[in-house]
C-alpha cells in the first residue's frame, strides 16, 4: 500500500522523501529501541517509533526504509525533516500513541478493520 | 581483497553512523547483494554505536575478499569485565543519554553475532574492546535472511546426553535434526520450533536455550500460560499453582487459550464471508505456521492474517508488565521477531516450573488470581477439521496442498498433541495434565468468559529463507538433478545410520556439501 493512502487512512501528516516517488510498504515494525528497529527494517517496511532523533534517519538510511512513524503527534524538527528527505525516506506523524498507530496500521496492510473476535 | 577504514568518536551521537554509511557505499560500489548488505549494516552500526555509548574513539576496518566480508571495530574504553553477561540479550550499561535516545536496550552484541557467521569479542577492562564479524558473502548471497533461524538459537543441544538412539531425526517434520558421530546438529534454516524432538527425545539432549534465573514480576504484572501449565504439577492442582502464581508475585493470570480461542472465531467468520482462500489455516499454532512457510509454501496464502496467540495476549495489555510463558522454541521465536518491549518478558517453563515448585506450599487464595474461561467454541461447522500431533498435520497439509480436502473451508491444526497444553515442556503427561484441569473445572463456579482479541498481523506469511536449495532455479535443478542421482544409488533402507532420517536427505546432504558420502556403510563402496 502507497505510503500516502496509509497516511490518509490513519489520519496521519506525511513528510514525503525528496522526489516524486511515493513508496509503497507490504510491512511494520513499531519498537522504542533503535536494535529493534534495525534488525527489523527493510526496504517495504515502515518503522514505527516513540522515538524522535537524528538517528532514526541514520537507520532508515542505512536500511533502506521507506519512511519512519512518529507517534503521538510529535512534531519532527525541521532538521530532521531536512536529513529525512535527504536521506530518501519520509516521515509520517501518527496522532494516536504507538501501540494504537502499530493496530491501525496493521489493519489499514490486511485490507480489514481489526475488532474484537 | 579491498580493505576499508573508518574513525569513530566515543561520545558524539550527532556523527554516529557516519562510518557504517560510508562503509555501505564502498560496498554498494564493489556490487556487493542486499542480503549480505543488511547483514553488513546491522553488525557495523551496533559495533559503531558500541564505540559512541561506551568508548573514547574507534576504529571500524572492513576487508572484503574473495567469499567473505570481515569487519573489525577496535575501540579506546573502559572494556568489558563479564563477556557472557554483556552477549545476553537485555544487559546493557549504556548512559541514561544514550537510553533516552533508544539505545541501551541490551541487544547491540547480540545482533552483531545474529548476523555474523563467525563472531570474536577480545576486551581488557580499563584497555578497550575489538569485535570481529565475519559474513560469509557465498553463503549469504543465496538468502535473504541471517544463517540460522531464531527457531535454532532457542533450540538448545546438549550433545553429551546424546545416545545415538536416532528416534528425535524420525521426528522432526521438516528434516532439520542430524545425528553423526560428533552428536546432534541442527540444521538451522530448516528448524521450525515444534518441540518434537523434545517430546520424542528421552535422555534429555533437547531443551530451550537458558533465558537467565526467574525474576519476581513488577507489580500488577499479568501472567498469561497455557493451562496445561497451571494442571500440570503431580503434587497440587490448579487452584495451588495460582496460589503459588500469586505467592510469586503475579497480579493476574489468564490462560493462551482465551486468544486462541479468539483467533478461531475470527477466523471462522472470515470462512464464513467467503472472502479467504479455503481451507483457511488460523495461526493458532505458530511452528503450524512456520511448517506451511518452509515445507508447504503454495498453502501460504491460506494462512489467517492474525497474530498468533501468544503475540496476540502481548498486546493485550498495553500499559501493564507482561510475562508469557512460551510453550515451544516456536512460540520463543514469535515474541522475540516481534515488537519486544521492555514490558514484555517471555518465560522458559522450566524456570517458571522450578518457581512454581518452590511456592506450591503457599496458602491457597479464594479468588482466581482474575482466571478467565475462553470464550465457549461453538459447534465446529461440517467443513471444520481439527487436527493435533506431528504426524497427523503433516499429513493434512499433504492433502490440502494437492487440493484433496473436499468441503473442508478451515483447518484448525497443532503440531503438539491437544494444543499447547500438550508440549512436552509443561507437562510429562499431558493426558493426566487435562483430567486433572477438567476435574477442576468441573468443580467450580464458572470463570468470568474472557474478551480476548484476534490482532491483524503487521507482516504478511512469507516463504522461509535458506530452505531452497538455491536462490537460482537453473543452480538448483542442476542440485536437485545430482541429488536425484544420489539418491538412486542409496540403499533406500531410510534407515538414519548416516544420520540424516533418510536417503534422499542423505543425498542432499552430501550435494549440498553437508555430508561426506562415505556415510552411508551400505553403499558397494563403503561396505
């Protein structure tokens, strides 16, 4: 699913990469530990953090990852949004917390609304 | 051979990283493959990050040659006084700066050494600290993932205890288990956690890799096992294991159960709309799962889209400490790939078994310690078929992937006899572990019935890396041609005295560079 469609359904404010490209993500991973984040990045993946530092840029770089979730309506500093769209990956900004941005997310990928069984 | 250097400086976070990108355009320039890279990646930005958090400066070295990338990062600190400590995953010693920025979660080392094939620590305390990590670019260019699976890792052989009895490579639905001279092997790609070769194997060789002491729980902390755990103590009943539970510190325990039963009934209304491929498979069982990825792949779409229940009762209580008692390597293997937190813990039975025993004298309490019965399993449909053990699934599987399970719209499948509550790991005799948890059941008022939920999955079902015989369909009918080749000269007594569980086995085993085939004594040759 394009990152943008995502973003729409979740009610999230997205930050694109340079460019024109609008990445698409099959997959991810919501952690509050930068090992976590790396051992689980890939390139169809989105990285899904509490966290809101230079160095998530630094492992989305490095791994290639379409973009990274902030979570709670953090604002990125302009800097960061700089190094993102330098680094090629795009920063979304999730207004629910991370375990709500992680369920919804979940959903919007499997193409259903995740409910009670 | 190319050989690559970078500084790094202790302490400067805003540079930190700086080194493993230049390291990665280097690499990218000599055209080295992205499985290789992402391995190269992870294991140079943690030993960098280990050179910003603890030392003064570093040096990272990247040599590149002909089948293999070595990389070497040598720093200026304060060294390492307890290596073991450090390797264990959750140790960590890094600054609250370092914390706060989502460093300092104990598991730098381990993933250098998950995506290495060859990992070395040298330290002196008060000296400094060289790490070397080495990917083997031959092997890691025909997958996509690190060598060995997690499955493996939390697999633990204890090789001396091995008596060559043979039965544990006859169990092992995937063929991953190896016995030869030198003892047991797992082969890692290929193992899937089911815990049959635990069941199966009586002197005691196979077990779950130790996982530290059993720490008393924070307060409020919930407790979620599979209720063969709470029947399965020959010297008390239910009602005394959740009064030792509770003697231990656990606020609340609830039973695997509840979300397996939830993911069921998700997965029984997705049947019912149709809009699934039938026969849906739910996730109940993750080794079920991990099976239909390495041996059943063409069945992987019919695999439900939820989390198992292990992974489902983890996010169940968001802002509270959890602990999951983990019924295989399987279900180990889950949490682990999962979003790990620090309010997650995974428990070994033993540990928690070993806890238990301890407390069994405790007074019991009146209340349940919040015990919640599973949502009651309606009549399953005529197109539902359950089925449990090893045999028996592999079996089914067979005749779903040919198409000959007419009228079956969902397959509700558990590699261990009757469920979790069948592992080897909870519970000597299961049978016995299931009266005891009917008799006393049965005996009293009903549980409150629990609201456990089916969770989507974040990631879709995936074939298994590292179980094709090679990445390249040309290399691999030319292996599978030579395998056959083998195979034909073989005996075909299956007998497992070379210790593969049989001759094809045995024949990809010796293509695939894993045997000598002198191993087979009744080949003309080797007679």
């Amino acid at each position: 699913m394009k990152l943008s469609e995502l973003a729409l359904k979740i009610n999230a404010t997205l930050f694109p990469a340079a460019g024109e490209r609008c990445p698409t993500v099959k997959g991810i991973h919501a952690a509050d530990t930068m090992s976590s984040l790396i051992a689980n990045a890939s390139s169809d993946t989105l990285l899904v953090t509490s966290l809101n530092n230079n160095q998530l840029i630094r492992v989305a770089e490095l791994m290639d990852a379409p973009g990274l979730c902030l979570v709670g309506g953090v604002q990125p500093s302009q800097e960061l949004i700089a190094r993102a769209r330098e680094a090629g990956a795009a920063i979304m900004v999730s207004p629910w917390g991370l375990e709500e941005t992680r369920r919804l997310l979940a959903a919007c990928l499997v193409g259903k609304k995740q409910g009670r069984a | 051979m190319i050989t690559m250097s970078y500084r790094i400086s202790g302490g400067d976070f805003d540079t930190a990283g700086l080194a493993t990108r230049g390291l990665k355009e280097h690499l990218a320039r000599v055209g080295v493959g992205a499985a290789v890279m992402r391995r190269a990646m992870i294991a140079s930005y943690e030993a960098e990050m280990n050179v910003v958090i603890h030392a003064r400066t570093g040096t990272l070295w990247a040599r590149l040659e002909s089948g293999k990338l070595d990389l070497e990062v040598a720093d200026e600190g304060p060294g390492i006084p307890d290596v073991d400590l450090a390797l264990r995953e959750g140790w960590s010693t890094a600054s609250e700066k370092a914390r706060e920025m989502g460093f300092g979660a104990g598991m730098g080392l381990p993933n250098i050494r998950r995506n290495s094939d060859l990992f070395d620590i040298e330290t002196r305390v008060g000296r400094g600290t060289r790490i070397r990590s080495t990917i083997l670019l031959a092997e890691s260019e025909k997958d996509t993932a690190p060598a060995d699976s997690a499955c493996s890792r939390i697999l633990a052989v204890s090789a001396e205890h091995c008596r060559r009895c043979l039965r544990c490579i006859f169990s092992c639905p995937t063929g991953a288990l190896r016995v030869h001279a030198t003892g047991p092997s797992v082969i890692s790609a290929l193992c899937i956690g089911c815990a049959a070769c635990i069941g199966e194997c009586t002197s005691g060789v196979y077990g779950i890799a130790e996982q530290g002491a059993f720490q008393p729980p924070a307060p409020g902390a919930v407790l979620v096992v599979p209720r063969g755990f709470l029947s399965g103590f020959p010297a008390g009943g239910p009602e005394r294991v959740l009064a030792a539970l509770g003697s231990l510190g656990f606020a609340e325990i609830r039973v695997l159960e509840e979300w397996a039963a939830a993911v069921r009934a998700e997965a029984r209304a997705a049947a019912v709309a149709g809009n699934v491929p039938i026969p849906l498979i739910p996730p109940v069982c993750p080794a079920v799962a991990a099976l239909v990825e390495s041996r059943f792949p063409s069945l992987i779409p019919n695999l439900g889209p939820w989390l198992s229940p292990i992974e489902a009762a983890g996010e169940e209580f968001p802002m509270r400490s959890v602990f999951l008692l983990a019924a295989c390597p399987a279900q180990y293997a889950t949490i682990h790939g999962a979003s790990l937190t620090e309010r997650l813990t995974v428990l070994n039975p033993a540990r928690l078994s070993s806890a238990v025993r301890g407390a069994l004298s405790a007074p019991a309490g009146a209340d349940r310690l919040g015990l919640r019965a599973p949502r009651g399993e309606p009549e399953r449909s005529p197109g539902e078929l359950a089925v449990t053990g090893v045999r028996q699934v592999m079996r089914v599987l067979a005749s779903a992937e040919t198409g000959s399970l007419p009228g079956v719209t969902m397959l509700d499948l558990s590699l261990c006899d009757n469920g979790c509550s069948g592992s080897p790991l909870l519970s000597a005799d299961p049978p016995l572990s299931a009266l005891r948890w009917q008799q006393w059941t049965s005996g009293r008022t009903t549980a409150p019935i629990s609201d456990a939920a089916a969770v989507c999955r974040g990631k879709p079902w995936s074939q298994r890396p590292g179980v094709r015989l090679d990445p390249d369909m040309g290399a691999a009918i030319l292996a599978l041609g030579r395998i056959d080749e083998l195979a034909r000269t073989l005996p075909g007594r299956d007998c497992g005295a070379c210790g593969a569980p049989s001759c094809a086995l045995f024949a990809e085993d010796v293509v695939v560079g894993r045997a000598d085939s002198a191993g087979c004594p009744f080949t003309e040759e080797n007679r």
